[in-house]
C-alpha cells in the first residue's frame, strides 16, 4: 500500500492512512467485515469508519485490532520510510551465489515498485555469520540470506547440519526443513528471539557438495590427522574436527583465501560450487569429493521490521524468494559444469572420488560422542533418523 493522500487536515490524513492499514490487513487474513468487528466488540458501522477514514481515532480499539489483525500499534502509523533496507550474506564473491542475491534485491525492489530497496552489507561491515543472527535480532539490519546452521545460536537443533552425513539425501534434509518438530526446535525459539524465517519451501542450496581442498592427497579420514583445518569461530565445528584428528584454525571465510595461499591453512572444508569463484585449487590443487548434500539457505527477516510491512509486501518478498531459490540452485548446477573443466585446465586441479564409508563411520562416531558430551541433542537426533526412515525418503 503506498501512502499518497493529500489533506489539508492532519488528524485526516492519519484516519486515512490508519483505516486503509487496516482494511488492507483485515482482507488479507480473509476476515470479513461483520466477523472483525465482532471479534473486537465494535460496530460494524464504526469499523466501516475507521477503515474509510472517518472515524475519530480510538487509541484502544485500534489496539484491540491490531491484536486480532497480529500487527504491534507502530505498524499503522509507520511511513514507507520505515520499510527493511539492509540486507545481510556472507556471499560476496563473485560467481553465481553472489548474483543469486542481486537478482533477488533487484526483482524485489521491481516487484514493489521501489518501496523495498535492500543494500546488501558485506561481512568486514556486519561481521561473522552468527554476528549477523544476533544483529538481525536487534534490527540492526532487516535481512539475513544463508546457510541455515548459522542460526545455531539461538537453536541448537541446527547443530546436526555442521555434522556431515546427518541426513541421507537432500529430500531428508528437506523432510526436516518442512518439519513440526522443526517448527517447534528452530522456528519458534528463532521468532522468539525476533527472527522470522520465511522459505517457504527449502529449495535454494548452497554448493552442491561437501568437499575438502588440500595440498595433498586425502582418502579417508586418518590422511587428515595432524593437518590444520580452517574452522568458522562459532558453533560445532572446532570440536568436529579436533575429533577427526585436526588442528582448528578459526578464521573469517574472508581470509579463507589468504590463509590458504600463505600456507597457514593445510585443509579447507567447503563446498564445490566455492573453487572456482574463489580461485582455491591455485593454492591446493586437491578436492576430495565427500557426497555429503549441500547446505540449504534460510530467507530470515527481522519479525518486527517485517509487521511493518503491508500484507501484499509480505506476500512479494516470500514469492520473490522462492522463485529466486530455483532459478539460484540451476545456476549453481549449471556453472559448476563449466568450472570443474576450468579448474583442471587453470589450475591442474585433481579431484578425488573416494569410498565415503569410512568417511560415514568416523562422522557416526564423532555424531554420537558429542551427543553423550550433551554438545548435540539426542532426540534431535531421534527425529532426523526417523524422518528418514520415511519410504518417500529411504532409509538412513
């Protein structure tokens, strides 16, 4: 809804903004006009007033119907001004995830008819992947785009997806995803913390593969032992691999590249879609291909910012992202065609098609003491194996 009235009568021109707010919401929860105004204890006459701009403003009965409409108070008396512009990602390489997230601020800035404008921030600006959770909880920025096990912070259960080999295939990943124990695990304590996630379905994917890079061969898991692996400072990842036999070395993804050319970094753990953009097989030319699935992407927007927003706003944003997601992961598949052919020619790089059984087995083992440790949650773990134990799915 775009606010264009033009009255000589301020106390008008609020009544005017205020009831067409109202109305908006009020038909975009499908409710009729008789069915709000009982459920608010005003006339119906009255609520047509309101709703048309000629009724005297109640503060306590616009209360009551901000309530029943699940809008806060500031929501009908905020301008466009107050619109989400900030838009946070770790994804600042050029390549396709970075123009995955243009396209998206572009199409929906055109979609809106400029009302919502992101300027995407970079992570020097707005720092690590859980520092930009904890700001997007605060409002200091009203959008965040990423891989979902950044969330880990304020929902553990999201500690299993830094656990390779958690889930048996994409579509197990998705059953989680698309969960109620999911809903009640991540997405509830996520939105108590202020944080709304919006994916309506779990299709953007991050990478294609979980791979390692490293200036030697590896096969399996005791080729890693000794060697010092870049780990992001957050969640489980540090103690993930000090159990394979690795030596942590936390850096910011954006020194990741440095780290590797300058031989502080022995072994990096990523996904296959990132070698090519980020030129990393110059500096280690091996690529141990590991088959884990790759990570899914959360849309989250700060929840208070978002009830500022109008309903068919909401409804843009949502359906901007989805499409985004699939035209996103074909372009994700689509180049990494192209770089793997590159990468052999550039860089000579040799990729390593290894028997991941004993990858599985060591990763079951780590999964299962850090469970014992209390580091994962046990019937966290109960629910995944179940959800794939689905016929849809295949057994884990």
């Amino acid at each position: 809804m775009r606010v264009e009235v033009q009255l000589n009568n301020p106390e008008e021109k609020i009544q005017e903004i205020v009831g067409g707010k109202i109305r908006d919401l009020r038909l975009a929860m499908q409710l009729k006009s008789k069915d709000l105004a009982e459920a608010s204890g005003i006339s119906q006459s009255q609520l047509s007033k309101i709703e048309t701009g000629k009724a005297t403003i109640s503060i306590k009965a616009l209360t009551v119907l901000c309530e029943i409409l699940n809008r806060p108070l500031s929501y009908l008396f905020q301008t466009e001004e107050n619109t989400p512009r900030v838009l946070g990602t770790l994804a600042t390489i050029e390549g396709p995830e970075k123009l995955g997230f243009t396209r998206f601020a572009e199409a929906l800035k055109k979609k809106t008819g400029g009302r919502m404008t992101l300027l995407p921030m970079k992570p020097s600006q707005l720092g690590s992947g859980a520092d930009q959770v904890r700001i997007l909880s605060e409002g200091v920025i009203d959008m965040f785009i990423e891989d979902l096990s950044h969330y880990n912070g304020f929902a553990p259960a999201l500690n299993f997806l830094a656990i390779p080999y958690s889930f048996n295939s994409y579509a197990h990943l998705q059953a989680f995803l698309g969960s109620t124990f999911f809903d009640e695990r991540v997405s509830q304590p996520l939105l108590a913390k202020n944080i709304r996630l919006l994916n309506r379905d779990w299709n953007w994917q991050r990478g294609i593969e979980l791979v390692l890079v490293s200036r030697k061969v590896i096969t399996s898991p005791q080729d890693v032992k000794g060697l010092r692996v870049r780990v992001p400072k957050e969640g489980l990842n540090a103690q993930y691999w000090k159990k394979m036999g690795c030596r942590p070395v936390v850096l910011p993804w954006n020194e990741v590249k440095a780290a590797l050319a300058a031989k502080e970094i022995d072994l990096l753990p990523t996904h296959k879609a990132h070698l090519m953009p980020l030129d990393l097989c110059r500096y280690a030319r091996y690529v141990t291909l590991l088959g884990d699935i790759p990570a899914a992407v959360g849309l989250a927007v700060n929840e208070h910012k978002y009830q500022t927003l109008p309903p068919d706003v909401q409804n843009i944003v949502i359906d901007t992202f989805t499409q985004a997601s699939s035209h996103f992961t074909s372009s994700i598949l689509a180049a990494e065609a192209l770089n793997e052919a590159q990468n052999l020619e550039r860089n000579n790089a040799v990729y390593l098609k290894v028997n991941v059984a004993s990858w599985k087995e060591a990763n079951a083992r780590i999964r299962q003491e850090l469970i014992a440790e209390g580091q994962l949650a046990e019937d966290v773990w109960s629910a995944i194996v179940q959800l794939g134990q689905s016929p849809a799915i295949g057994s884990a």
